[in-house]
C-alpha cells in the first residue's frame, strides 16, 4: 500500500435492481462518479465532485431511485456519456500519478470492467487502497464494516446523502483520513 501526500477517493454508483437482477437486455453500469482528493499531510479533502454518467445499457430503476436518490430524468438531462466522464477524470485528476482509493473492491472492479466492456483506457493507477480492509486492520476490527458503519466507530457524523458518490466519496475520505493518522 502505497499512501502518497494526496490521494483520489473514488465512489461509484450504479444502476441496479431491487432483485439485483438486471431485466432482459440491460447490465449494471455507472450512472456516478464521485470523486474527492485528500491531502495526507493536512487531512483536507480539496476536491469533492459528482459526475453524472448517462446509461447507455440500463435505466434507472425505481429501486435504483429510492437508494441513490438519482433519476433517469436527472441524467438525461446532466449527465454526460462514459466517455466524457473518464477523459474528465483524467484530465482533472492526472490519475495515473495518484495513488487512488474506494471503499471495497467493486468500484475497482466495476470501472476495469466497464472500460474494458467499452474499449475505453483504464484511467487509473495501479497503486489502489481497499479503505475497509485498511480500516479493519488499523481499527483492529474481527471483521469488516460498511463505510457507514465506520463513520459510526470513529463518531464521524454521514455528510450529504449515503449512495451519492459525490459525498460517499468525501465520507470515505474522512475515514481514509482516520486511518492515515492512526496507521
């Protein structure tokens, strides 16, 4: 793990199904990037941004809706295609530079397997931080927890909305923050 004097925290949301099973002809893909940058000396997040993702392949769902609070008519009209989204990315954040962090593996996984689905260049760097295997280690926790749960152990009140990657992002790296100091 490599912890650099500023990290990209990335949360990913996606559309998904209340019976997690996409309808016939659609697949889960991202509908929001959030983004923040934490600098580990300071412990200041200095940048926390929601890019909106159109869906190409799948539409919100009503289950989608009520835990994101995104709806299809928000992305039609603000979002901006995959595409466009990744070059923002890596044009904002020079990612290849970064180490770069989520809570879990499936924002990692999900973003690999969508750029790969789209032929579109992996933007990020190969150095990544799991926060929630970092927070049960550092924390010394028997088993993992959620992002919100963590929140909760270090008495860190849930900024903005949960599942809105604009501020799980800045949550997370608040928790990453925590672990960086206490590591």
């Amino acid at each position: 793990m490599k912890i650099t004097h500023k990290i990209i925290i990335i949360d990913l949301e996606a559309t998904c199904w209340k019976n997690e099973v996409p309808p016939k002809g659609q697949e889960s893909e991202i509908i929001e990037i959030g983004l923040s940058v934490l600098n580990t000396e300071t412990g200041e997040i200095t940048q926390n941004q929601g890019i909106l993702v159109k869906p190409t392949r799948s539409e919100v769902s009503p289950f989608c809706t009520e835990l994101t609070t995104i709806t299809q008519q928000l992305l039609d009209e603000q979002g901006v295609s995959f595409e466009e989204a990744i070059e923002m990315v890596a044009d904002q954040y020079d990612p290849k530079e970064h180490t770069w962090a989520s809570y879990g593996q499936y924002d990692l996984n999900m973003l690999r397997r969508q750029c790969r689905n789209r032929n579109i260049p992996y933007p990020m760097g190969e150095d990544h931080i799991n926060v929630k295997t970092f927070f049960t280690q550092v924390r010394g926790l028997a088993r993992p927890t959620g992002m919100n749960g963590a929140l909760n152990i270090l008495n860190i009140p849930l900024e903005g909305t949960h599942h809105r990657g604009v501020d799980d992002a800045k949550n997370i790296a608040k928790v990453l923050n925590w672990c960086v100091q206490n590591y």
